[in-house]
C-alpha cells in the first residue's frame, strides 16, 4: 500500500520506538499487515514492552487475520494469550472462532478451553474449518473430556468428519507435533477396533 516505502524504512531502524506505529498501521483499511508483522517478528528486538504493546492493541482492536499471524508467530509469554482464546471461542464470528481455536491448538491450552471446544465439535451449525481445528485441539492437548468427545466421532456419518478425525488421533499421537498443553494422546486412549477403519 501507499505507506509501504515509509513502512520499510521504519523496519530497517531496528528501534521499539517503531513499535505503537506498525502495530496502529496494522489495523488500518488496506494493510494486509505482512510488513508490520515482518518488522515486529526479525528487526524490533523482542521484550518485554514490545509483547505487552502487542497485547494491549490485540485488546484494543480485537484478534484479526492480521493480529492473529503475530499473535500465532510471536512465541512469547504464551499463557497471555489466554484471554483472546477465550474471547475468540465464545465469538459469533466463525473466523474469529477459528483463530482462537488455532492458538489453543498450535499456541497455548488451558483446560478451560475443553468444554468450549467440544460444544463446537458437537454443534452441526459449526463452520466446518472451525470444528476440524477444534477436533485438532482436542487429540493434541489431552483431557479425558477430549478423549471422550473424540471417541463419540466413531459414528459420525460425514465422512469428512471421519477423514479429520483419523488425521487429529495420527497427529494426537505424533511426539513430534506440538501440543502446547504437553499432553499427547495415549496408547490406551482408542482399542484396534476404533482406530483400524
């Protein structure tokens, strides 16, 4: 956009005192947010004031595609996340539902998010990319809650739902995917007869 050249050289400064410029220019109309981002994540240095900066305009403003690619690439103080995944579950908005679903999957979980997340596994009127994140969510942060929802997926007649579950338990198992909780799924989670079809 137009202020991309101002944008650049601010970038190019390396200074915090940048930081409440990118992240205003971040919400405004047109700006897809990439510089700001690209500023923010490898020149400003990473602290303290830049992270709470970070989280006083994902307040302010609310958790857009833009914040949330800052927010999901940001690994900073993580647990501070919590009151926008909480905010972003509870949203009418099924973009906004599915970022905060993202961050509980790939960023930060708190078991607290468990039964928010199988509401929407459970309601049919659910955007479909927002409940198979929440599928995800549940077989990579472990609550016997969680397994229990996964379990009762067995008999869903949507093949795609099937198709997303057998994904989620592959990934749920997998020591090399993140689960933010620490909590993988385990081997006496599902019987060969659950997990063969």
């Amino acid at each position: 956009h137009d202020a991309l050249p101002i944008l650049t050289k601010l970038m190019c400064t390396c200074s915090p005192k940048v930081v409440p410029t990118l992240l205003n220019t971040m919400y405004e109309p047109g700006s897809q947010g990439i510089w700001e981002r690209e500023a923010l994540l490898y020149y400003v240095p990473k602290s303290e004031e830049t992270w709470h900066a970070i989280l006083h305009t994902a307040a302010e403003h609310g958790l857009d595609g833009k914040m949330y690619a800052l927010l999901h690439q940001y690994d900073f103080h993580n647990e501070e996340l919590k009151p926008f995944i909480e905010r972003a579950l509870a949203a009418q908005d099924s973009a906004e539902c599915w970022r905060g679903v993202s961050l509980a999957s790939d960023s930060y979980y708190d078991d607290s998010f468990t039964p928010a997340l199988i509401a929407l596994v459970s309601d049919a009127s659910t955007a479909s990319f927002t409940r198979s994140q929440a599928i995800q969510a549940l077989a990579r942060n472990r609550t016997d809650e969680g397994v229990k929802k996964l379990k009762t997926l067995f008999h869903d007649p949507d093949l795609q739902v099937l198709g997303e579950l057998a994904m989620a338990i592959e990934n749920g198992f997998n020591n090399q995917i993140k689960s933010p909780s620490g909590r993988h799924l385990r081997s006496e989670d599902f019987d060969a007869k659950e997990i063969r079809p």
